[in-house]
C-alpha cells in the first residue's frame, strides 16, 4: 500500500508528516521535526534528514514528497545552492540519489518542489480550489516567498527579489523590514516582530511599522494583479500571527483601488509545503 511522506526543509530545520487518506492533513501523532544545522557538512546534514524522515517508518511504496528552497534542479533533485548562507555543503549534490541509497527507497518515489510553491500547492487542495482559480500565495518570514498557481501545479514566482521601492521585495515584505528598523531606530541586533510587539516600549511604534508593511504588501499585490490575473490571496509564514494588525489595511487600499480579491490567511500552517510537496505525486 502506498503510502505518502512530505518533507519540507528549512534553513535551520526539517519537518516530515504522512499525509491522511484523503492527502489533505497530517495527524500531529505523524509529524516530526529536527533542528539542522544548514551550515554544517554534507554528512552531517543528509544524516539529520535521514534520521527524521527514518522516524515515519518508511518503506519502499512510500513515496516522498519533498518542499526545497531554491534555487535547486527540481526535476534532477540537485542543490545548487551557494550564495543563499545554507547548505553550502550540499551545492551539486544529487539529493536524490543519497536519500534513496539512504532509506532504501527508490528514486523515482522521491520528488521535490519548490517550498513556496508546495506552500500553495497544499493551500489550494485543502480550500478547493479548482484548477481555474488564479491564486497567488505569499509567505513572509525570514524571507518573501511567492508562488502562483493557475492549473494542476503551483509554480514559484521568484517574487522574494523583485525590483520593489529602493530595493527588492524582501527587503520590505520579511521579517528583515522589522529587524533592520528595531537596530537603527532601538539599537536592537537580531529581534523579531514578536518581542517588538510585546515589549511596552517598542510596541506603538511596532504596530505603526506594520501599517507600512501592511501598504507595502497592498502595494506588491496591485503590482502582480497588473501583471497576471489573481482571484485570491493566500498568506503564511510565522509573521501571518500578526495579521490583524496589517490585514484589514491591506484589505481596505485594494478595494479602494479596485481589487477585489480573496485574502486568506493559510489553514494549514507548517503542515502545508508537506502536503503540497507530497501531492505532487497524485498529481502526474
């Protein structure tokens, strides 16, 4: 019996789940996830994947769908990763031959895509969304990914360093908008919006920041809805905890310029780049 595993691997962890039955969730007693240290060595890395994926049971009918931050040869399954500060050590590695010496699982069972495409990818299945439905899919933490999907699969939109205002779009759109703000304006090194938020002293002016983000997100939708026909919106990552401090403004500025798009805020969290990764193998 078949059985599907998707994989979704972060610059400092790896989180693995079986997907259901119906390959639309993970039961929490089925999910597992392992820090990585992303800089360590080629060993030390696929050893880490290899263990976590090892705690599911697989077996050689399971069949491994797996979300990877570009850039990568997704058809190949070879890093090429270099200058993005993460598994330098895996640059030209052929990932899909070591995972299937590995576990013992053939290599055709092991396919990849794209993390912020699978994100969409496991968004748009689990809504039900038909394949005619023209979504766009954002999510922001310590990078902007973005991804759009308008037939069977998601595809990713690179969208992380479109030229946007006085530099690129992650610059404003990632949790590096609020840390490089927090250091210049507190003289804080390395803070996220959490603690910004809940500190008595940073906290009103954090919450004016997010109405800049909130624009500036409003701002990057319009420029794609010029540029590709978008039905709905779907937004993760960690800072989407946030959301109702930025998302009725974005909300507001798009009706007030025409756009009437659905937005959401992800129903799946981190589970969804591994139900999307997996369901690329429903998919052919």
């Amino acid at each position: 019996m078949k059985q599907y595993l998707g994989i979704d691997i972060g610059g400092s962890h790896i989180s693995a789940g079986l997907l259901t039955a119906d390959g639309k969730d993970i039961a929490n007693e089925n999910l597992v996830r392992k820090p990585v240290n992303s800089l360590a060595s080629r060993e030390e890395i696929l050893a880490a994947w290899v263990a976590c994926i090892q705690r599911l049971g697989p077996t050689k009918n399971t069949l491994l769908g797996i979300a990877m931050p570009a850039p990568f040869d997704y058809e190949q399954g070879i890093s090429l990763m270099v200058d993005q500060g993460k598994y330098l050590a895996l640059y030209e590695v052929n990932v899909t031959t070591e995972l299937s010496e590995r576990l013992r699982i053939p290599a055709e069972n092991i396919r990849f895509m794209n993390d912020a495409a699978a994100f969409l990818q496991g968004e748009a299945g689990v809504a039900g969304w038909d394949n005619g439905t023209h979504l766009m899919g954002l999510t922001f933490g310590t990078g902007l990914g973005g991804a759009f999907k308008s037939g069977d699969l998601a595809e990713d939109g690179a969208l992380w360093s479109t030229p946007f205002k006085e530099g690129i779009a992650e610059d404003y759109l990632s949790t590096s908008f609020f840390s490089k703000w927090a250091k210049e304006r507190f003289g804080h090194s390395d803070i996220g919006l959490k603690p910004l938020l809940e500190a008595a002293e940073t906290r009103a002016e954090t919450l004016e920041m997010l109405g800049i983000f909130g624009r500036n997100l409003a701002d990057l939708i319009e420029i794609q809805g010029k540029i590709r026909k978008i039905d709905a919106v779907v937004l993760g990552g960690n800072m989407v905890k946030a959301a109702d401090h930025f998302l009725p403004q974005v909300r507001q500025l798009l009706n007030a310029r025409g756009l009437q798009l659905d937005i959401r805020i992800s129903r799946l969290g981190e589970k969804a780049a591994m139900i999307g990764a997996a369901s690329i193998h429903r998919e052919i």
